[in-house]
C-alpha cells in the first residue's frame, strides 16, 4: 500500500483506500476494523519462551559453558557434561522467568500512558465529520487523522494538508533532526525510483513522532502492515548499554579471558609437573567452570525486574527499558524542564500591558485573534496551553476576521504567527511569542527596545510567564506566509501568565539533593521566570545563564533554550564524565530526553515525550523520581556484590585448587565434586538478587570502576587461596604423613567442607550491608551444607565420605583466624575508598 502511494497523488490515494477528506463513517470505520485487525505493531515485549530462552543464551557467560560442556562431551566426561548443561538450563530458565514477572507488572501500567490519536469520522455518511480522540488500536486505513505537536503518527500515513511540519524520525532512520514534511501533490516527481520512503516529503510513518506544526492526512497501512512494524524484527536495542552495564561487561570479558585460558594453563600445567595427560581435562574444564559468575545474568535480569515490579506496583513509576534502572542509580546530574514539570503548565492570563507598562485589553484581543487563527489554519488538534489561556481570557473572538494563513509556533524560533485579512485589500500579521523574540522582529530605536525588554523582565521577576504581541498590515497577497515574513512588526504589548508550581517539586528536589544529585533546569523561558520559580522552589543562589552563554554548561538554570539546546548542554555534561538523567514532558524536550543517559516523562507529557523517555512517572508526584534512583541503586549494588563476593571466593579456589594440584600426588578434588559445589555457590548466591544493600550504598550515584573492581577480588581472591592452602597445610601435618593424605576421599571431602564453609563467610562479611537478612539466611545454609554433605548418601555417591572428628575443629581454627582477617582488609579497603 505505502509503495503504491509513494508516487500518487493525494486524490488518487483517498480514492485506492475509498475514502475522502472528510474521513470515514463510523460504520465503515468499525467494518474494516474486523477486517484489517487493530492497530497495533507486534509487541516486542511480549517475547514468547522459546525466544526468551534463546535470548538467554547469547549472554557470553552461557556460551561459554556450553563450549565447555561440548570439550567435556566431545571427551566423554558425560557426568561434567551434564551438570554444566543443567547450569545452562537452569540460568536460562531462572533469567526468562525473571523477565516474564517484569514484563506482566508492567503491562497494566502501559495500558495508562498509551496514547490516542485525533481522527476525523462521521456519525453516518450525510452528516458532518467531528474530530475525536480514539484509542491508536482502532485506526484504520482510510482514517483521516490529525496531527500536532508532540503527537505520534499513530500510523503509516499520506498528509493532505501540512502546516510547518518537521518531525523526529530518529527511531526509523537514526537521524535525530526533525525532518520537514509537506503535502506534496507531485510526489516522485524530484526523486529518482525506488528512493528511500523515509525521505518523502509526503510521506509519515508510524514510530515518528511531530516536533513543530501541524497536519492532517489519510492512514495508509496500520498495525503489522507498517514500515515501523517491519523494521522492528530487525531493530535492535535502541540505546547503547546503560555505564553499570558496561562495566559489568568489561569485567565479564576480562573473565571470560581467563576462563579461557586456564584449561590449557592446568593441561599444560600438570603435563609440565607432574606428567599427567588429557585425563586431567575434565578436572581443567571444571576448574574454568569454577571460576565463571555463572549467575550474573540471572542476578542481573532478577534484581532489575524485582525493582521494576516493586516501582511499578508502590510508586507508578513504569520502567520502558530496564538498564536504564542502572542509570538511573548512576545519575549524578538531573536536568529538567521548567514549564509542566516544576510548574502545572495550566498558564492563566494575569495581565494584558500596553507599550507604556499599563494595561490595555486591545493586547489580549491581538493575541487571541492570533491564538485563534493558528488554531484554526494550522488545523491543530489541540490548542497549546498559553493560546487556551489567551481564548479562555479573551472570549469570543477571532471570528471578525477573515483567516489568510499561519506560521505555527516553534520552539527553534520562539514565535507564532497567523494572518488575518484586514480593511481595502490588506492582512494583517499577528505575531506574539518570547519578549526577546518578538522584539528583535520590531521596527524600534534600540532605547525603547531596552525599555520594553526591562519591562517584560519586570514581569517575569515576579514570576509570571510574558508573552509579547506585535502586529503588521501589509498589501494582501495570495504567496503564503513563512517565518521570514515576521520582521519589521509594530509591538503592541505584552501579556502576562500565572503557572503555579507542581505540587511536590519542592519535596523532590530537596530529596534529589538528598540524593547526592545535582540539579540543572533547562528551560525554553525567560531566565527570570525561571530563577523565580526556583527561587520559589526553595533552590537558593542559583546561576542563571542564558543558552549559548558560555557559562551555560555551570549554570544551575539556563533560560532560553532551543530544543537543541537542551541536547548539547546534556551531551557536554555526559562528556565531561556525568552520567545525566533528563526529565522533561514537551516536544521541546525530546532531543534531549533522547541525548541523556536516561531520559524521564511524567504521564501528562506529550505522546513522543512519552515515547522516547525510559521511565514513565505515572503518578503526578515528581517524588517518584527519588523511588526511582533509589531502585536503581539498590539493584547496582546488589549486583556489584554479588560479584564481588562470588568472584574474589572464586578466584581464590581456583588458586588454591591449582596450586594443591600440582604439589599433590593426585587432584585435590573430582571434577564432578568442583562442579557440586559450584552449584551449591550458586544457589547460596542467588540471595544476592533479594538483598537489602547497606544505606551506604544507596546515599550516592553508583559507580563500578573496572579497575578497582578487579583489584579488590584479586586481593581477596589472594587471601581466600592463603586461607585454603593453610587449610591444605593443617590437613596435611594433622592427619599425618604421607598414608593419611593418600586417602582421597577424605582429602577431597575435607576440601569440599572448607571451600563451603569459606565461601558462607566470605558472603557473610564481604557483602557491605548492616542487616544480614536473605544473605545471612543463604550463608548459614551453604555452610550446613558443606559441613552435612559429605557424610550423607549424596556425598557418597560423588565419591566423599565423613570426616575424622578432628577435622571440623581443624577447619574451624583456620576459619577463626580467617574471619578476623578478612574484617581486617575489608576494613582498609572501605577507608581507602572515596
Ligand atoms: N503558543 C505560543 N505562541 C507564541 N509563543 C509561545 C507559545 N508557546 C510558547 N511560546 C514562547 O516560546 C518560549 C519557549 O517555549 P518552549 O515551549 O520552548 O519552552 P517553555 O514551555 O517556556 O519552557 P520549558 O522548556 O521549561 O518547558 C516560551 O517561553 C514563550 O515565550
Ligand atoms: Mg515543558
């Protein structure tokens, strides 16, 4: 359909789709409904189990144990095999189930900030089209629907009529500049055959959204059939990875590395030493398995969709993309928009000042008019919110004139026009807009400009929002009217707005500083409208810039900002090394709600605001935004210990286990026996994912340095295989010679008992919280574990046996003098740290 349309005329596609400019009937609209199907693209979040599985096994973790499952096959190590392929199984299982919760905790939420579109349909086929709100779902082809600022194309569509249109096509092609668009009627006649659809002039597609003007147009595909619906089977994640995950990642490849390596290095190893051939591979490949944090992706997928539930259930906060939690915990920097997100945006008209700063109603009624005829001409399907306090001031008017044309509102330009025609042949220009703006458009000696600009900063010291209005006459004419057409403009005056603040925002941002966040408000205002709000906001000595300041990358507000603006300050700020959230609700947020790290729309924003953002607050309380980080926080930190607890007792055992085996006449433990417990480890773990880190941890942004990482696990890890050789050491001189230690299975039972119960305090005391809770719980069972096992059946039938009762009194002077040590180096470890 879209193909076909590509080349045809307007009429020519309202006649292929049996429809007309005035829409279709209700009756129609509701027959080709059951026929066509909703509108709806094919979800990607309702993954079916089969494909979350097989998304689970691309993590690299899980690829590389089933490399090591296949070495272990491939030499007929069936038992090695086996329990690596249950790891497998049970990772991948645990992981989809984790994400299925998520995703069905969200899905009622999603429900509420789904948005609608405004379609044109008639009650029956003599009646007279009304433009109405309906769910996007129930569009279909022939629909002719309306398009403006902020609105998602809610489908693959032909435009009829344009006005100033660009949109924000970044989710289909990656350009992040809005593209114009216009209602062509000769299309294809300019670019050659087979160009690329999405640079159509004529053409809009479903997952753009419109940053500027406004249009109306004829739905052309929907639901599976549109281009967005298409490229989603191949689209990938949209964003890069979240900074938490990537240094999760760095340190996953430098382990993968080593796990890598290390069953050649003990092949080679034992080939060296003591003469041992490729029987010793099983035991080399259960040794790399020992090392890998097999349960990272499992904590990570758990821990995310545990917050994202809990957010979505206690504080209405819905979590579009789950990393972004991570940076959210990460955010040391929040900038947010002004208008509709500290203040309601329900602007009411306070005064209407004439030229000399008094009042005078002709002002009002100027920009009324001008409200009225953008309106009107620009077929908007919704006035914004300063034209509807200026028709609700106003009354009835605009209807004396005769409307000519309009140049909508853009935030790039700060100014609106229409043109209304006036007395003998001549039109008039209505333009209002920001005071600087609409001044610098002005015929005016540069005293009186000075004096009229100090008048309208009066206005906004106090708080109030300023509109200028100026007016020209000029010869009619039929060429229509650009942005170029608004110069050397008569000023009439100025009116003012009372916005009150949201209710709330004080709360927030005094709990966003409590937060360890600073706080930037970039705002499309007047710098004193905005530094008396935050005033009023309890932000005191705030720096106020103006966009393209240089010191607009310091300032704690920057009042005139483009859209554009507003993305370069929060790229520079993520250059210089922040990790920068953005909170924004307008179209003129949209780029940089796209440019941050994560991007935050509370429910009330526009369609594409919504759209693009991570995090959708549903509840209007901006408080949510404090839960929010919180949640993020709390996840990084649960991660960040598990991994450093699992990887520093990992490393340690592999040390141990290495260096033992070749001072040993024989391996100090059986593959399967490594791989046992390596299980038990990874269940015992699996609390990490249920913990309530210390408040330590949630105080400040989260960060993960890669490098201090893995110089902590290496010095733990150090000290974990200290404690186990010491171990190995006691077992030696206490059973006594050279027959005691040739009993394997007691060697290798005793060994079993001392990496649990290693590994159970290591849990315990590295984990950094104050209340042991779930992990206490997971410790004191691992160490149960490790104490009963050998003795029972299990442990026989994987070849260990009951220890001499000197041995658990053994282990325990060594665990004694253990614990002290471990408190000791963790100690100097936290001092050292920021
Ligand atoms: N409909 C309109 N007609 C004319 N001028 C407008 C209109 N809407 C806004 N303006 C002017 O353009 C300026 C910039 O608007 P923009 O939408 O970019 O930001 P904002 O709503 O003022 O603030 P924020 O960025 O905090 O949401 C406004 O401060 C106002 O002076
Ligand atoms: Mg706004």
């Amino acid at each position: 359909m879209a193909s076909e349309g590509a080349a045809a005329t307007a009429l020519q596609v309202l006649r292929a789709l049996e429809t007309g400019p005035r829409g279709l009937t209700e009756a129609e609209a509701a027959a080709r409904l059951a026929g066509t199907g909703e509108n709806v693209p094919p979800a990607p979040h309702t993954a079916s189990w089969p494909l979350r599985c097989a998304r689970a096994l691309r993590d690299p973790f899980t690829a590389v144990l089933l490399t090591l499952g296949l070495v272990s096959a491939l030499v007929a190590s069936w038992g090695t095999a086996v329990v690596i392929l249950a790891l497998v199984a049970v990772s991948c299982g645990l992981r989809a189930a984790g994400e299925h919760r998520a995703d069905r905790s969200l899905a009622a939420l999603r429900e509420l900030v789904a948005g609608t579109a405004t379609v044109l349909r008639r009650a029956g086929a003599d009646a007279a089209p009304r433009a109405r709100e309906i769910p996007v779902a129930d569009l279909v082809p022939g629909d002719v629907v309306r398009l403006g600022p902020g609105d998602l194309v809610p489908a693959d569509v032909r435009l009829l009529r344009a006005r100033g249109l660009t949109v924000h096509q970044a989710v289909l092609t990656g350009e992040s500049a809005p593209v114009a668009k216009a209602a062509v009627e000769t299309p294809g006649a300019d670019a050659p055959p087979g160009a690329d659809p999405f640079e159509e002039p004529h053409l809009c597609f479903q997952g753009s959204g419109v940053a500027t003007g406004s249009a109306t147009a004829v739905v052309v595909a929907t639901g599976e059939r549109t281009r967005f619906a298409a490229a989603q089977h191949t689209a990938d994640g949209r964003r890069e990875a979240s900074a938490f995950d990537r240094s999760v990642h760095g340190i996953s490849w430098v382990l993968i590395r080593f796990m890598l390596l290390t069953p050649p290095l003990v092949l080679m190893a034992n080939a060296a030493l003591r003469g041992r051939g490729l029987e010793t591979l099983p035991f080399a490949v259960a040794v790399a398995v020992g090392l890998t944090p097999e349960m990272l992706p499992v904590i990570v997928t758990t821990c995310l969709a545990r917050a994202a539930a809990l957010l979505a259930r206690a504080h209405r906060v819905v979590v579009r993309r789950l990393p972004a939690l991570h940076d959210l915990g990460a955010v040391d920097v929040l900038c947010l928009d002004k208008t509709g997100t500290l203040t309601q945006d329900r602007p009411v008209v306070d005064s209407a000042l004439g030229r000399d700063g008094h009042a005078d109603p002709d002002v009002l009624r100027w920009a009324a008019v001008g409200a009225w005829w953008t309106l009107q001409l620009a077929e908007l399907p919704a006035p914004d919110a300063l034209d509807e306090a200026l028709l609700a001031a106003a009354g009835a008017v605009g209807e004396e004139y005769d409307g000519v044309g309009a140049v909508p509102f853009d935030p790039g330009r700060r100014t609106a026009t229409a043109v209304v025609a006036g007395g003998l042949g001549s039109h008039v220009l209505v333009t209002k807009g920001a005071a600087e703006d609409v001044l610098a458009r002005c015929d005016l000696d540069p005293a009186a400009r000075e004096r009229l600009l100090a008048l309208a900063a009066r206005e906004a010291g106090a708080g109030l929002r300023v509109l200028a209005v100026a007016t020209a006459e000029r010869p009619a004419r039929t060429r229509p009217y650009t942005a170029a057409d608004e110069r050397g403009l008569v000023f009439r005056g100025l009116v003012t707005f009372r916005d009150a603040l949201a209710p709330g925002a004080a709360e927030a941002l005094r709990g966003l500083a409590g937060l360890g966040i600073g706080v930037r408000v970039l705002t499309g205002d007047h710098p004193a409208t905005a530094a008396r709000a935050c005033r009023d906001l309890g932000l005191d000595a705030v720096r106020v810039a103006v966009a393209g300041d240089p010191a607009d990358l310091t300032a704690d507000v920057v009042a005139r900002c483009t859209p554009k603006d507003k993305a370069r300050i929060v790229s520079a700020l993520r250059a210089a090394g922040h990790t920068v959230g953005f909170l924004g609700d307008g179209v003129n947020d949209v780029p940089a709600l796209r440019a941050a790290d994560v991007g935050i729309a509370p429910r009330t924003a526009v369609d594409l605001a919504r759209e693009t953002a991570d995090v959708v607050l549903a509840e209007k309380d901006l408080g949510a935004i404090g839960h929010a980080v919180t949640a993020g926080r709390h996840s990084s930190a649960n991660i960040a210990s598990y991994l450093r607890v699992t990887l520093s007792s990992n490393l340690g055992n592999v040390i141990a286990m290495l260096l033992a085996g070749l001072l040993l006449p024989f391996l100090p433990m059986l593959p399967v026996q490594v791989l046992a417990q390596n299980l038990c480890f990874d269940a015992a773990q699996l609390a990490f994912a249920h913990d309530r880190p210390g408040p330590a941890a949630l105080r400040r942004p989260t960060v993960l340095r890669p490098r201090a990482f893995l110089r902590f696990i290496t010095g733990f890890g150090v000290l974990n295989a200290v404690a186990d050789l010491a171990t190995f050491g006691v077992l030696a001189i206490a059973l006594r010679g050279p027959d005691a230690l040739d009993d394997r299975a007691v060697f290798h039972s005793a060994w079993f008992t001392e990496n649990l119960l290693t590994q159970a305090l290591v849990m315990y005391l590295l984990r950094g919280g104050s209340r042991p809770g779930p992990i206490g719980w997971a410790a004191a069972a691992l160490a149960a574990v490790g104490l009963l096992l050998p003795a029972s059946p299990l442990g026989a039938v994987l070849g260990m046996t009951g220890l001499p009762p000197a041995c658990p009194l053994l282990l325990a002077a060594v665990l004694a003098l253990y614990a002290p040590a471990l408190r000791a180096v963790r100690a100097r470890h936290d001092r050292r740290l920021p």
